[in-house]
C-alpha cells in the first residue's frame, strides 16, 4: 500500500481529481486521454469487480484503516493511494468528500462493436441524443435492475463515463454491456438478428405499452429519443411499431429516465 500525502491543491498526482465542479461534471467529455472517475465505494468496488484498471485512488484520510478502505486498496493493486484532510481534498475536487469518501481514475475499457451487443441478448435498448449525464446513468441503472442486455448509444449521445453518469448508474454501466453506433446502423443490423425495432413516441398511431402485439416479440430493441425531441423522424420512419405509456390526462410525457424504466419493466423477459 502505497499512501501519499498530499500537502497542497497543485500536486501533478492529482490532476484528474482537480476541480470537479459541477459545471465539469455536466460536459461532454470529462475526464479526457482515456481516463474516467469513479466515485464511491460501491461504485470503485463494481468497477474492480468487473475488470476496470485503477491509475490510483483519492481517499479521505479517516476512512485508509477501514475495513472498507484496506479492502479496496488492496483489490486495487499497486497503484497510488492520495489522501490529506478534508479541506485539501475540497480544494482539489471542488466539493467535499462525504458518502462519496474514495474516487478512482481508472482506464477506459477498449470500444465494443454493436454485433458483441446484440448477439446473445433478447431486450436491447437504443438511445438517440440523451445529453444529460443524469439521464443516461439512470438508464443504465434501470437497464441493469430490470433485465435489459445491453445499450447501443447514438454518437450524439453524452460520455457515458462522464463522472455525474457513472455516479447516477452506480455501478450499473460496469455491467450492462454498450457500443455506439448511428441508428440508421443498428437498426438493419438488430432486425437481421430477429429483434422487433419499437420506439417510445407521442405518435396518434403509437400503441399503448402494454398492447399484447408488443409484448408477443421473442426479441425487442427499445428506441429512446432524446429529452426535447424525442426520436427522429428518420429513426421513426424505420421501426417496425411506436409505443405510448399510458398517462392521465393532460400529462403528456415522462422524463426520458423515467420511461425508460417503465418500459424495461414491462418488457423484461425472465
């Protein structure tokens, strides 16, 4: 165990952790050069549970000689362990350590191809221009709880690693296999492998969400739109049905993380 000191806020050890302000947090790309954080240590612990390479580890001083803490350092390996009191890590961070007590930079894994994705798997879900690093780690978190085997992401998607994502899925985004690839892509390719192409969408024609028609597919690629617009018309024009999840009056549409779980709840498969 390899515990380092840090005694101001302008260390070069440090330069992935420094600032994360919530404005930095809510960019496209953040962490840049093949790193991401991971915050918490649930979210540390998926990580290292499913194969992801630590650079080092920031820890809060008071919590290096827990159980918790000497578990993670060690399963972390030989990488650098930074610690200092809580007013230094404040200042290095932009915000004040609380639950969230350890961060890791960690390598991102190599891409994935979309083929890998949809091989094996019977609900896929596909995502068109979600921006907001919330959403798209909720998403993941709802795909992983409820059955959903995998995410394909539209180029115009947000950094699934940006760190306000990786801290929303908890972990989830570890787990649930994901590719990027443009819709008018993916959707050729899942419906050669058998999968019903169906679209959230506020369309007259849209079926409701629990219409037996739905339902009665071996295989579903659910489509997700972006939170202003919703799907393309181009992505429209291309699936094989749209669906609504029924609302009380006057309500006509759900945050996109929201029906996202509704419809992974009511397409899950066992």
């Amino acid at each position: 165990m390899h515990v380092i000191e840090l005694k101001d806020t302008c260390s070069p050890e440090t330069e992935a952790y420094f600032h994360l302000t919530d404005a930095q947090m809510r960019s496209r790309q953040e962490p840049e050069k093949g790193i991401f954080i991971a915050e918490g240590p649930k979210v540390v612990g998926t990580a290292l549970d499913n194969g992801y390479r630590p650079l080092s580890l920031l820890i809060r001083r008071k919590f290096i000689e827990t159980a918790q803490g000497q578990d993670l350092i060690m399963r972390a390996g030989d990488v650098p362990v930074y610690t200092a009191d809580d007013e230094t890590l404040a200042a290095i961070t932009g915000f004040r350590l609380q639950r969230s007590w350890i961060l890791s930079a960690m390598h991102r894994p190599p891409a994935r191809l979309p083929a890998d994705i949809i091989t094996s798997a019977r609900r896929i879900a596909v995502l068109e221009g979600i921006t907001e690093p919330s959403n798209l780690g909720a998403i993941f978190r709802s795909a992983a709880a409820l059955g959903t085997d995998g995410i394909l992401l539209s180029p115009t998607c947000c950094d699934p690693f940006h760190r306000r994502a990786v801290r929303v899925c908890m972990g989830s985004l570890f787990v649930v296999p994901w590719a990027r690839t443009d819709a008018d892509l993916a959707i050729p390719l899942l419906k050669a492998e058998g999968f019903a192409c169906i679209g959230l969408a506020l369309k007259p024609d849209s079926l409701t969400l629990d219409d037996p028609a739905l339902l009665s597919h071996e295989r579903i690629a659910l489509f997700l739109g972006t939170e202003d617009t919703g799907l393309s018309d181009a992505t429209l024009a291309e699936l094989d049905a749209s669906a609504i999840i029924p609302m009380k009056q006057g309500i006509d549409s759900l945050n996109v993380a929201a029906a996202a779980a509704i419809a992974f709840w009511q397409f899950r498969h066992a």
